[in-house]
C-alpha cells in the first residue's frame, strides 16, 4: 500500500515537473530585429519626400519538438535614445508606435472639409499589441524629411505636431545609440541599435544593431 501511495506521488510530482518545464519552454520570447521589409516612403501635400524608418518585433521559434510559443499579449516598447558615449539625448523613454495600430486620429468635417483631429484614447491604445509566432510586429522609430538635416523620433504623440517633428525628440547629424525595451506579461527584453543620421537625405538615415564595445 506505502508503495502505491509513493508511486501515486512521485507521478503528481512527475506530472507538476513536466507542466513547468512545457510552460517555460513554450512562454512568448522576443527580439526586436532591424525591418528588412522595404522602405517606407511618402509625401504630404505640399511639403517635401518624407520617410518613417522602422524596427520589428519577433516572438522566437521555440525548439523542437515543441510546436511554439505563446503569444505575448500587450506588449509595449519603450524607445530611449542616447549619444555614443552612454550620455541620455532625450531624458524620458518615449512609448513606441506599433504601425498595425490605427492613427490616433479621427475624421471630421471643418467647414465643410475633411480633416482630423487626435484622438487621445488612440494614442494610448496605440502602444500595446499582441505580439504571436506566425507574424513580426513593426516598431515606428523615426521620422525624416528629404532635404533636411534632422530626423526626429517619431511615435503616436507625434501627431500632436506639424509634420510629426516634436522638437524635443530632434535628432541632428550624428550617431545615436536606441534602447528598443519590450514589456509584456511574463517577459521582459532589451535590445541597442545604431541610429545614423548622416546628411539631408532619406538616404542618409541608417539603423543596425548596435555593435561598439
């Protein structure tokens, strides 16, 4: 009978070990990566070529032979920004903009045109996403208008400001050091790029991870 019991035991125990190890090994996991989807142009009526620049978010293939992971239900980002030498160019982390999020817009008629007005309940809906196996999640980085020097950190309150430039979030000719921080239930994870800002052009802005020792 003391064997039964004890054998009864050890199986619970067994089973309880292999739940834990399926919940960890099947948990959300993400990396934010450098967006190779192609270039992301466009122009405003009357003003010049602009174009936003991009990272993605990818819930990492799990290991075989399980089947994937869980996903990661909303997740926000942080973007804070930093000059090469670990020294803060924007004191405050910013709240980063998924772009399958809708504008925090609204469409209204003024005088019998169309416009739109911001929508502050899109603005903070607009920083969570779920983030699932089967399909990368774009990160707004930043903003540049061709012909000019700057770029600026662009991120759903940027529609407060004309052009989508806040002024606290210039960037002039330089390299940058961005901070990508992903939260989400369960998880946590932080990847640096390199942000590149090398002359007038939409040409001249680059991000790539951040490889300087």
């Amino acid at each position: 009978m003391m064997e039964l019991a004890l054998g009864f035991l050890l199986g619970i125990i067994a089973s309880g070990i292999a739940a834990l190890v399926y919940e960890y090994s099947t948990r959300p996991l993400l990396k934010t990566l450098v967006d190779d989807s192609g270039r992301a142009q466009g122009q405003l009526p009357n003003e010049k070529p602009h174009e936003f620049y991009h990272l993605k978010v990818r819930n990492l293939p799990a290991k075989c032979p399980l089947p994937g992971r869980k996903p990661a239900w909303s997740c926000k980002a942080n973007i804070e920004v930093f000059n090469t030498d670990g020294s803060r160019v924007i004191q405050d982390p910013i709240p980063a903009r998924w772009t399958s999020q809708p504008e925090p817009l609204v469409p209204v008629l003024q005088a019998g045109q169309p416009a739109n007005l911001l929508d502050p309940a899109k603005i903070i809906t607009g920083r969570k996403v779920d983030v699932h196996g089967h399909e990368d999640q774009q990160l707004s980085i930043a903003v540049k208008f061709d012909g000019e020097p700057e770029c600026h950190i662009f991120s759903n309150e940027s529609y407060q400001f004309r052009r989508w430039q806040n002024p606290a979030w210039r960037l002039e000719i330089g390299t940058y050091r961005l901070r990508i921080t992903l939260f989400y239930e369960r998880g946590r994870s932080q990847d640096d790029f390199e942000l590149r800002n090398s002359g007038p052009s939409r040409d001249d802005v680059q991000l790539r991870h951040w490889t300087h020792a």
